[in-house]
C-alpha cells in the first residue's frame, strides 16, 4: 500500500479500490438504514413508551417496529418500513373523530349518515381498563393530535448517517491507499 512508486502500481489500486465499491456503498447505506431505524424507535419511545405497545390500539394492542430491506449493489437503496402501518400512521398524522364499537353494519358508512343499517346493528359491548363493567357501544372517541414520530426520527438522524456513509468509503479508500502495515 502506501505511497504508488509507478503507475501500473497506481492503476492496479485503483481497479481494486472500484471492485471494493458495490460492498462498501451496501454495508455503508444498511448501516445509515440502522441509524434512521434506531432513529425512529427512539422518538417512539418517547411518545408511546418505552416497549413501543400501543396498549389501547386494537383488541390486544400492537406493537410499533421498523425494518428495512437494501436492494442494489453500486446503487444500494435501502427502503424503511413501519411495521404495522396503521398504527405508525395514527401515530404520525393523529386520528380523527371516530366511533368506537361499532359493529358490522355501519363501518363502512359516514358518522353522519348511519341510518337502518346502524340502528339494526347488534349491541356490542366494550371492555376498558378502569371500568368494572362492560360499556354499551359506540363511543365517540374525540380522536389524537399528530406527533410526527416518524418525521423527527428521520430528520434528526440524518447528520448522522451521512456522516457514516462517509466514513465508510474513506476507511475503504485508507485500506487501498494507507500506509501498509
């Protein structure tokens, strides 16, 4: 390594430092895909706790993750996924005003306009914490504000993850062209 004394040395770390790319830019972009994905989780544990359970969503309640998958070699892409979706979107953007307990009928019409189909309905009851009885559904549910979980998990790790993907392709650069040991 070290300092080229001829061209054809020269040449010959230059071929070798273009074959290390495609591995150097995949390791470098699932490594900034790390950062964004510890990114987000993070700013999640702020909102909704620190096991990520969203206790009060769905029957059994969910828990939020993210993961990714890198596709590519020289042009590594790396798509970060929230899993589920759902429950990351009402996190992200908040949820409207919604009925709580409905039954078949109706969930496909308008609060407005429920009509037969919602007053024919069977009577379905809901079960809480901190109520000793089942409540008679629907409840109106007032709906949550948006806490742009997902957004600030992004943006605040960005510095970091470019600052890593630098890093990998100057130690790539120092393993070809670096003093020798």
């Amino acid at each position: 390594m070290g300092t080229s004394t001829s061209g054809a040395q020269l040449s010959r770390k230059l071929v070798a430092f273009a074959g290390d790319i495609p591995k150097i830019n995949r390791e470098a972009v699932s490594d900034a895909a790390l950062i964004f994905k510890d990114g987000v989780l993070g700013e999640a544990k702020k909102v909704v706790g620190s096991d990520l359970k969203m206790s009060n969503f769905g029957k059994r309640g969910v828990r939020l993750g993210a993961g990714f998958d890198v596709k590519g070699g020289v042009n590594a892409v790396a798509l970060l996924k929230a899993r589920p979706m759902g429950a990351w979107k009402v996190v992200e953007y908040g949820a409207g005003p919604h009925l709580i307990g409905l039954g078949k009928a109706g969930r496909t019409e308008s609060v407005k306009s429920k009509g037969r189909a919602y007053r024919k309905a069977k009577a379905k009851y809901l079960y809480a914490q901190g109520y000793g009885h089942p409540v008679r559904g629907p409840i109106a549910h007032p709906g949550s504000k948006a806490f742009k979980v997902w957004s600030r998990g992004i943006t605040t790790r960005q510095p970091r993850a470019v600052q890593r993907i630098r890093l990998a392709y100057a130690s790539g650069a120092y393993r070809r062209f670096g003093p020798s040991t």
